[in-house]
C-alpha cells in the first residue's frame, strides 16, 4: 500500500510539473477600432500567426473596439508599469508625446506620396530605428512592426469643393501639435474634442468637420452626421504594434522570435490588403449616399502647410530627407 501511494504521489508531482510546463502564455493585445477594420484585422492576423507558429503555446487575447479604454488611456497604462496590457495597436507618432523625436516625422502632413512610399520605409532598415527608439531612451517598451490603415482625409457635416471651404471651419483634432499646426495652416480652427465624443459633437455643431482613415470613418459611422468627404489624404495612417517590456519579459528567446514573426506576417497582411479593403468601404459609402469629393490639385494644399512641416522637420531635417526620398 505504502509503495502504492509513493507512485501515486510521484505520477501526481509529475503531471503537476507537466501541466505546469504546458500552461501557455497569455498576452492581452488592445485594439481601440473593432475588428472589421484595417487595423483590426492586423490583430486579427497577428493572432493567428503566433498561435499557429507557438503550437498554442502563446495565446493573444485580442480586447477590440475599444473595451480596455482610449489609446492614450490604454498606452499611459503601459507606460506607467500596469500589466493589464501586453500589446497594444497604436498610432505610430502616438509616442511622440511620450519623447519620441524620430516618431513625430510620419505624422508630418504630405509627407508619403503614395501607400508604395509608405512600404518602402516600413520596410527599410530606417523603420528598425524608429521602433527600437521608444526603448533607445528608456520607455518600458518596444514596437514589433508598422501597418496602416489608409491616408487620413477630412469629412464634414456641410458641403465643401476644395482648400477655400476650409475657412473658418472647427476642425476637430487631439491635443497634437503637427495636426494642430496642420489645420491653422489650412485656413480652419483647430477644436479638441475627445474621439468617443466626436459623433455627438458632430451631430450638435460643437465641431463642423475631423479627418480619419476611410475604413474608420466607416465604421464609427461618421457619415451619418459628416457626409461629405474630401479625399485629400493630408497623412497616411501609420500604426505600429508595439510590447511592454514586462509582456517581453514573459517570453523565452524561442517566443519572442515568434513574436516577430507574426509581426512581420501581419504586416505583409496589411500591405497586401488594406488598399483593395479601403477601396471596397469606399464604394459602399458612395452607394450609401456618402458625398465623396476628390482632390486634384495637392501642391496648393502642400504649399499651405509649409509652416508646419518646416517647423517640425528642423531638429531632423537630415532623418526626414531619407523618409522622402524613399519614394
């Protein structure tokens, strides 16, 4: 009996230890937008290819539309040592309030001609500096990949034809000095409201007018209360998925290069994806009744914003130069 209950006990230890070393990993990755947008649908890729390449061994939970908070609530979280968050979506000049110098230059506007421009710096041993900076200076953090989700335009609760309607409007924007600069250069007044309340301030005249991607405007349903969208395309939505570095400190050297690798893999999604994505929500909101006005002549909108290109590319003329003549 007594040698009985001793392989009891051993088979008991030994299956604890077993399950113990079988437990996976869980990293909770935050994704303000749902999840049949552009960028959700990164989280969605992103999911898939760590799950497949760890065997199960690392799980992402993916908490979409916004359930855990605001970006900037959910990234001064990460910053300030909560472990709620692992990974998180974000805008890649997000960090430069945070002391991030080198991301302030992809929110700069008119900077990427073209999605092409965009993937040859994502690409570029140029973005590798830009996603080891937040951790360069000493952020708990690192980023993993770059994404977009389409060139940002502005919409409006009233007809407009071009540069001139702008005059005088109140231009929702957040508390960012680029785009802040961007929309007194252009002629309107820059309103910070908050994005949760952005409908309703909309819908009540607090502002006339904000800009986003087009898949984002869609699905916030912005055109319900702004339905006229001008297609100037004034900054492409970069994003970048970055990890707290006690997320980090989770994963062995084997996990951690599956990290990467399905941040590469989600990124190669994104680029493949996202402009036939774009181009299908555009034409279901021109069958919606959406006013879509397109923008021929860009040099005059260019001209326009000189001030604030020319103020925020100064300090990094030279870094800046290498991002422009990528294209």
């Amino acid at each position: 009996m007594k040698k009985f209950l001793a392989v009891s006990l051993v088979l008991t230890v030994m299956l604890s230890a077993s399950a113990a070393v079988a437990a996976p990993i869980t990293l909770v990755y935050a994704e303000v937008n749902p999840l049949d947008t552009i960028v959700g649908q990164i989280a969605t890729a992103f999911k898939a290819k760590l799950e497949e390449l760890s065997g199960g061994e690392v799980i992402v939970d993916v908490q979409a539309g916004g359930v855990l908070g605001t970006e900037a609530q959910i990234l001064d979280g990460m910053l300030g040592g909560g472990d709620t968050v692992d990974i998180m979506r974000i805008s890649a000049f997000a960090l430069s309030s945070y002391g991030c110098q080198k991301a302030m230059l992809l929110s700069i506007p008119y900077t990427f001609v073209s999605r092409e421009h965009f993937w040859k710096f994502a690409n570029s041993e140029l973005a590798a500096q830009f996603l080891a900076e937040p951790h360069d200076i000493g952020l708990p953090l690192r980023g993993i990949c770059y994404g977009e989700e389409g060139f940002r335009h502005f919409f409006f609760k009233d007809a407009v034809a071009g540069l001139k309607d702008l005059k005088g409007k109140k231009i929702r924007v957040s508390e960012d000095p680029v785009m802040t600069g961007m929309v007194r250069d252009l002629g309107a007044n820059p309103t910070v409201v908050n994005f949760t309340e952005l409908y309703s301030a909309l819908q009540t005249g607090v502002t006339d007018a904000a800009e986003q991607p087009i898949a984002n405007y869609r699905s916030n349903a912005f055109q319900e209360v702004a339905p006229y969208l001008l297609l100037d395309g004034h900054t492409l939505g970069a994003v970048q998925i970055i990890i707290t570095d006690s997320g980090w400190a989770k994963l062995n050297d084997k996990q951690r290069a599956w990290v990467m690798e399905a941040g590469k893999y989600a990124s190669q999604e994104n680029a493949k994806n996202s402009q036939a994505a774009e181009d299908k929500v555009l034409a279901e909101l021109k069958a919606g009744g959406t006013h879509v006005i397109e923008v021929e002549n860009k040099a005059e909108w260019v001209e326009a914003c000189q001030n604030t290109i020319k103020a925020n590319t100064a300090s990094q003329a030279d870094l800046y130069k290498k991002i422009v003549d990528l294209q």
